[in-house]
C-alpha cells in the first residue's frame, strides 16, 4: 500500500498506526465500537489508505458524487 502512496514501507506504518490509533480514540471519546478494521470478501480494509485517497480525491461527497 505504501506504494500507492509513494512512501517507504517504514514511514507508511506510522502514518497508518498513528491514524488508527486516533481512530480508536475517537470512537472510544464518543463511546462506540471500533474493535477491528472492516472487511471485504474475506479481505482487510486499509482504513489509512482509503480516508488519504478519498481525501485526495476531494472528499466523500465529490467521491460518492463522482460515481452516481
């Protein structure tokens, strides 16, 4: 995934962790459930990877806009 991004292996890591560890802390504060990422097809979603594309991308609403 760190290619997708041009990132070393290393750097995309933390990024990722780091990401996920605000995650948890968000639903935590807000006291819902975030035990572990969502799958599809049996597959792990990389939750880091898809908020940076979809930011990149303009936002949720230009992406789920773009594909109606």
């Amino acid at each position: 995934m760190a290619k997708i991004l041009n990132k070393d292996p290393v750097t995309y890591e933390k990024e990722r962790d780091n990401f996920l560890k605000d995650l948890r802390h968000f639903h935590e504060t807000r006291g819902t459930l975030f035990k572990k990422s969502p799958k599809i097809n049996g597959k792990d979603i990389d939750l880091y990877l898809l908020y940076v594309v979809v930011t990149a991308h303009g936002g949720w609403i230009k992406v789920s806009l773009f594909f109606i």
